[in-house]
C-alpha cells in the first residue's frame, strides 16, 4: 500500500475532481459568445439593410448566420483540448441543438405556407409572425440554461431581457425594421453575457 | 483514539494514481484514455495498468472503440466502484475524525 495519509487521500481527491471540473468548464462558455456575436451582429446588418432598402426579404440572412455559426462551433470543437462530456455540457447542447431546430424549421414552415397561399391564392386566416416566437423561445433557452448551470445572473439577464423586448416589440410597428433589434439584446443578454460569465467562473 | 476504531482501508484505491482515475471518473459519465492521462500527468503504460487492475476488480468498465479513425478507449465508474469509493472516503474520515 502506498504511503498515503488520510489528509493527502482526501486532498488528492478534492484536488483531481476540481482540476478535471476546470479543465471540461474552461472553454464551455465559448460557443454561446460565438452565437451571440453572431446573432447581434446579423440583427444589426439586417436593421441597417431593411431600414437602407425597405425589403424585409434581408431576413434570410439568418440563414447564412446559421451556417457560418455551424462551421464555427465545428472548427471550435475541434480545435478545443478534448474533454468528457458532463450531464450539464450534454443537456446545455441539447437544448441549444432543439433550440436551433425547431427555429429554423419554424422559420422553414412559415416561410413554405406563405408561398404555398400566395402561389394556389388560398386566404391565410391567421398571420404567424415568427419574429416573436422566436424570441421567448431564445429566453426560456437562457432561462433553463441558467437553471440548469446554477447561476441566477443567467436566469435573471434572459428573464428580464426577453421581458424588456417583449414590450418593445409590442409598440412597434410589426412590420417594422427596428423588430430584428430585439435579437440584437437578446444576443448580447442571453448568449454574450452568460457565455462570458461562464468562461470566467472555470478559471 | 483506539486502532479499533479505524476503517481498513481499500488496498486498490489506496494509491495515488488510481484513486485519481477513480476521482475523475466519479464526476463524469465516461472518460477517455487521453483525458485520463493528460489528468493525471501518468505515462501511457503505468495508466494502462492501473485501469486493468481497476476494471478487473469490477470497479470500472473499459470499452475500446474508434473515434473516427483513430483508436479509443473509453472508461466508466461502476455501481460497485462508486460504492468502493464512497466506503473509502468514510473509512478515511475514520482516520481524521
């Protein structure tokens, strides 16, 4: 048996656990700031063209966001030190993963139906803006990301953000290019900030 | 205190090496052969041992694989490592209290 004291064993463990929790948690927080550049600087160039030309079809930029986004969290989790995934990591990509399927595919829908009605000149009886929808879905993301991190700063930002943005929205225009800035809020409160806040507490 | 008081304690997990292995094991649900030893700072030939004598106590589970094409070997706690584990933490409480 190896000349181990109880004090040492105990440091030993506490030490390894803690080391192997910094080393998973040190680069966990790069992917949301990766988004949430990404998603505020393509609300800002959407606004700004929208707003120049007057045609919402610059929208479809999110499209191209999405991929760029793809390829970079590839090349990120390529790139990173490679480490086991813990319960949190796993359900923390799971709900973003969901989150970006059921967008696109929302998005995908709408966009399908409106053809469709305008192609066979069927009456669309009710108008499904996906803006908004969109974006209580990205605050209740950050919101159970919060939870599920344990950080109440996360919980609160994606809280009070969306809430924020929810009442701005409503006394806009709908059809309004400024609407596309509440993603830019959204992506600094929900995704930036938390995502920073992350990398900071596995140092 | 009187020695009757002290827990044995479990030769196979007192030991440096493998009492990290176990460590970092217990808070993941699985780990690979390079993150164990880049964790520990082991060479590839003393963690191999270590986490034979493991799996072949039953504490741990060893499954080799390929991750894309490269060769990988994945290790997992057990119900009975964990529980192995747990005794040995108490039984070093034994010795401090």
């Amino acid at each position: 048996m190896e000349n181990l004291s109880a004090e040492n064993s105990l440091r030993l463990i506490a030490e390894t656990i803690e080391r192997s929790r910094k080393s998973i948690a040190k680069n966990s927080g790069k992917p949301l700031i990766l988004w949430g550049c990404l998603d505020t600087i393509t609300a800002i160039i959407i606004w700004a063209l929208w707003s120049c030309t007057g045609s919402p079809q610059w929208n479809l930029l999110w499209f191209a966001m999405t991929v760029i986004g793809g390829i970079g969290t590839y090349f990120m989790v390529r790139n990173n030190e490679k480490v086991p995934e813990t319960e949190v990591s796993r359900i923390l990509g799971r709900i973003w993963l969901w989150f970006g399927i059921f967008s696109i595919g929302m998005i995908l829908l709408v966009l399908i139906v409106a053809v469709v009605c305008t192609a066979f000149d069927i009456p669309a009886h009710i108008h499904i803006n996906s803006g908004p929808i969109i974006m209580v879905l990205l605050g209740l993301c950050g919101t159970i990301s919060g939870v599920v991190m344990k950080m109440k700063a996360v919980i609160a930002s994606s809280v009070i953000s969306t809430a924020i943005c929810l009442i701005y929205i409503s006394v806009i225009p709908e059809d309004s290019p400024a609407q596309v800035l509440v993603f830019a809020i959204l992506g600094i409160f929900i995704l930036i900030i938390p995502g920073i806040l992350l990398q900071k507490k596995s140092r | 205190m009187n020695d009757m008081n002290f827990i044995p304690l479990d030769p196979l997990l007192h030991s440096e090496l493998r009492l990290a292995v176990m460590s970092i094991l217990l808070d993941v649900p699985e780990a690979d052969f390079v993150y164990l030893k880049a964790q520990t700072g082991a060479t590839s030939g003393n963690l191999s041992v270590q986490i034979d004598k493991l799996q072949q106590a039953g504490y741990i589970e060893v499954s080799k694989g390929f991750k894309g094409k490269m060769p990988q070997t994945l290790c997992q706690i057990t119900d009975k490592g964990r529980d192995a584990f747990a005794a040995y933490v108490n039984a070093l409480r034994s010795y401090i209290k």
